[in-house]
C-alpha cells in the first residue's frame, strides 16, 4: 500500500523507518519530511495543515493510509475532513477526530474528561480574563511550587512551574493578559504540584480495544539534571526501571482502560495514539497530560522496540480489529539522545553543516530539524532539535553508553546535548 506520513521531526522519521520495513508497504510519502526521511522515501514540501492542498497530494499519489504525526492537524481536525470527503473516506487515518485530539488540544477539556471518568490527576481550576483576579487568589490557597498551563498548544513549552507566589501572579498575567504563549494561553489552567516521577505510557488504540506500546522516559529540560528552560525533548529511555508489572497494572486498571471507556461513552472515535503523561506519587499513578499522537523525543526509543509489522498494526486500528493483533516488543533497552542546535530553546542559527553521520554503524539517526542543501546535496540543520542518536543495549546504561559514543562523533557548529539522559533512574 501507499503510505503517507504527516510531519518532519524525529517522531515522524522513526515512524518512517519502522514503516518502511514492512512488506505492505509500498511508496512511502512523508511531507514535509526532512533529510532522514528522504533516504526511506519521498517527501513533498507542502504544509500539512493545509488539508485541500493535502486532499490533491492524497488523491495524486494514490494513497491507501495516512499517519498523522504531529497534534496540530489533528486538533485542526484533520480525519473530520477526510471522512466528511467522499473521494477520501476510504483511506485509512492513523489520528483521532478533533473531538477527541482535544484531550491535548485544550488542558482544561483534558481535566474534565478526566473528572467525568474518575481518573487520578491534580486538583486544578481554569482562569481567563473574566476571573484572573479570582486566578491570583486561588494562587494564594496553594503551597509552592506553583503550575501554570497554557490551556492550548504551545509546542510542549507552555507549562511553568514557580516557586515564588508573586512570580506566578505576574506570570499568571502575562499568560493571559500578554499573551505570553499566543492564544494558547488565553486561558490558563492552575494545577496543585505533585511531587514524584514522571513516565511517558502510550497505547495503540482503534476506539473500543487497545495495545500497550512500550512505556518511555523523557527528558525535557535544556540543562543537566533537568534545568533550565523546558524544550521539546533532550532525549528518552525505555524500558523505565520503576515501572514494574504491578505499577502498570495499576496504570491500566486506574487510567488506560477508564480513558478508553470515557471515549466510547462519549462517542469519540478515537483511532490512534494516546500518549499518558504519567507521574508516580508513592506508589500512585497521576495523569499529568494527555497526547493525541506519539510522543516525541520518546517515539525514537520506544519505536525501535516493536518488532511487529506497524502496517498491520495500523490497518487493524483502522478496521478496528485491533482485538486480534498480538504485538511483540524487543526486550533490549534502547536510549535516544537529542543534538540540539546552541542557543535553543530560545533563538538558535540555521544552516549549520552536519559531519560525521556518514559513516555511523551500530545505532540508528532520527534526524528532525535537517534538511538537504538545494545546490550540494549536504545535510544541514535545520531547527531546534536536530538529531537523535538512538542505541540499543542489554541494559539502559549500555544503551546510553553507546548512543553518547555516537553522538560524539557528530558534529556542527553550536551542537549541544545533555549527557545525563537517565540520571535520576537505576
């Protein structure tokens, strides 16, 4: 079959990479796609969340199934669109409806979906301009540190966690009043802190049954030992040591299966990923946020961990038959590290030649902010995150040890990564 994949970051190439691997498969899109990507198949430079220029791309390169990588389409609505399009309904959308996307499109949906199913997460309020003066003094009935959540989508930056009371009314302000992370923050979202251990679980799902994909940690913070500003993801592990089989039971008893209830009594089709930002409290699960789509920087270590076909895992999502798959997982551990660009998060330069990646043996490249010099052919950075280096071992300090290795032999002006990825794990 002809596949399409929407997106350009490390996510969408470790999608590509597994995708291509299938028998099923036979030309594989990717749009815009990067530099990575190129090398599994062809990517077309287009704006995905234009979805009639995305109808002609569809129609043109006669594609079977579509795999949305990032949340943006999907909150926009993107499978709405092609079910409600006669020449698009038959193909098969690898994403949710924007119903149900809206469980990372809006945090305050996502908390009261969550208290309509009885599923553990902080005690929270929402605020706004009509009720900010209402914000500072709920402010005031909280003990430090202090969480303040953009209710829309910031790019996984519009959460801050203050430990000064006046600094998070100030900030309260900006958020709503300054427009600090654009619309996005028009409303805030004011959570209790919980104070644990933060577990990224995800869940391949076609709306009534689900599998458990390989749980994952993350790590978002630009600075060693989780400083400094938050990013987009400075690398992953999987699996996680304190995630044992009777902490997972309690995350698929407590949270997993009452979400996938709450969609079905809600009537959502929900065809795809879930991601469950997770933290561990004692020896209690919390919902911190959900996702509608894979994470990402934790699809590069978790994807290498599937030694299904995804093609079949995808169409049996897609024929909601997902009942009758069975899936396997590689029982390595795998590390992913993120090589960023210098001055990221906040403003970085572009056009950085790439070296060294030529000749890498023993562990995989999920480029994400690359792209292919027009006139030479060579591979330049591009955005923020630029490369993750993702390695397997029999243990996740090997795993780590070789994927630092790696990343090492990597280079471009202004590269920076974190090199202690797993630290706060056994």
């Amino acid at each position: 079959m002809n596949i399409l994949i929407l997106g350009s970051g490390g996510r969408e190439h470790a999608l590509a990479w597994k995708l291509s691997q299938s028998e099923k498969t036979d030309d594989l899109f990717i749009a815009p796609g990067n530099a990575g990507t190129r090398e599994l198949g062809t990517n077309i430079p287009i704006d995905i969340n234009d979805f009639n220029e995305l109808k002609k791309v569809v129609v043109e390169k006669d594609i079977d199934m579509m795999v949305v990588g990032p949340e943006v389409p999907l909150v926009n609505g993107i499978s709405d669109y092609f079910k409600n399009e006669p020449a698009l309904q038959n193909i098969a959308i690898i994403g949710p409806v924007k119903q149900g996307a809206m469980l990372e499109g809006s945090k305050e949906f996502a908390k009261k979906f969550m208290k309509r199913h009885n599923i553990p997460t902080a005690a929270y309020k929402s605020f706004n301009t009509s009720n900010l003066e209402e914000g500072y003094k709920f402010l005031e009935t909280l003990e430090a540190p202090y969480v303040l959540k953009a209710d829309g989508l910031a790019a996984g930056k519009g959460v801050l966690i203050l430990y000064d009371l006046e600094l998070a009314k100030s900030e309260l302000a900006k958020m709503i009043e300054e427009a600090k992370f654009g619309e996005a923050s028009a409303k805030v979202v004011i959570e209790e802190f919980l104070d644990g251990i933060e577990l990224s679980v995800f869940v391949l799902t076609d709306g009534k049954s689900y599998v458990i994909l390989p749980e994952a940690k993350d790590y978002k913070r630009i600075g060693e030992g989780d400083s400094g500003l938050n990013t987009g993801g400075m690398g992953s592990v999987s699996p996680v040591s304190f995630a044992t089989s009777e902490f997972m039971d309690k995350i698929e008893n407590q949270i997993i299966k009452p979400t996938i209830d709450g969609l079905i009594e809600e009537n959502i089709d929900y065809r795809g990923f879930i991601f469950f930002g997770l933290i561990k409290v004692g020896d209690e699960p919390y919902v911190i946020e959900y996702n509608c789509r894979m994470g990402d920087p934790e699809a590069e270590s978790v994807i290498p961990r599937i030694k299904s076909d995804l093609v079949d895992a995808f169409e049996a999502v897609a024929n909601k038959s997902l009942d009758t798959f069975k899936i396997e997982f590689d029982e390595r551990h795998a590390a992913a590290i993120m090589l960023v660009s210098g001055g990221y998060p906040e403003s970085y330069e572009k056009s950085k030649h790439i070296s060294g990646i030529e000749n890498l043996k023993d562990c995989i490249l999920f480029h994400a902010g690359t792209s292919n010099d027009i006139n030479t052919g060579e591979v330049k950075t591009s955005g923020g995150r630029v490369i993750a280096i993702c390695s397997y071992g029999n243990s996740m300090q090997e795993s780590l040890d070789m994927a630092y290795e790696k990343a090492n032999l990597i280079e471009y002006e202004g590269r920076y990564f974190r090199t202690d990825i797993g630290f706060d794990l056994k």
